[in-house]
C-alpha cells in the first residue's frame, strides 16, 4: 500500500513539473497570497536563525582544523622518530600510496614522477 502511495504521489509530482498545465498550475499556487505570506515567514526565520547557525558553524570548523592539525603533528612525529612498522624498504604498508619519504606519485618504482610534464609510453 505505501509503494502505492509513493508511486501516485511521483505520478502527480512529474505532471506538476513535466506538463504545461502542471507548470501553469504551479504558477497559479506560487502567486496565491497564502504562499507568499508563508514564503516571507520562512525567509525571516531564516534571517533570523543564520547569525546563530553561522557562529556554530565557524566554531565546528575551528575544531575541525585544530583536529586535523594535531592529528598531522602526531603523524609526522610518528614518521619522523622512526616507529613506523614498514618492513619493505621503504614500501608503503597500504596497497597503491605512495611512501611519502620517496616523495613518489606512485606506489612502486624509483623514479620519482612529475604531474605536470607527460610520462614516457612504456611501449617499445
């Protein structure tokens, strides 16, 4: 019954939306006095609200940077005393990342790889 439901109420959106009688009916609704009066409601609720939503947005961010900063710290302190478990020479542990100490773009090979310039066709 609700597949019912949801499919009728699909229905009746396409043919608001696709048909001209639909967009015209539409039209009709968005110019009704009742809709822009809630329209202006919502428009200055949200003035309202968007100081406040704004702060705590900043503020979510600011930890978020703090976060990822001190998480970046730990990594490179990490990297830096040598307490890595790598026990390839240098190879990357996770499949396909490169070894950020080889400073390769890729995860194997010697050669370090510019993205700027073309690589040579490996084809003979």
């Amino acid at each position: 019954m609700v597949k019912k439901m949801a499919f009728l109420a699909g229905v009746g959106v396409g043919y608001l939306v696709g048909s001209k009688a639909g967009r015209e009916k539409i039209k009709s609704l968005w110019n009704d006095p009742k809709v822009q009066d809630t329209v202006n409601q919502g428009t200055e609720w949200a003035k309202q609200k968007a100081p406040g939503i704004q702060d705590k947005v900043t503020e979510a961010a600011k930890d978020a940077a703090a976060s990822a900063k001190d998480a970046a710290a730990q990594a490179k302190d990490s990297m830096s005393s040598g307490s890595s478990k790598n026990s390839g020479g240098g190879a990357s542990s996770v499949a396909g990342t490169a070894n950020p100490a080889d400073h390769s773009h890729t995860s194997g090979g010697g050669t370090t790889m510019d993205p700027a310039r073309p690589q040579p066709d490996g084809r003979p």
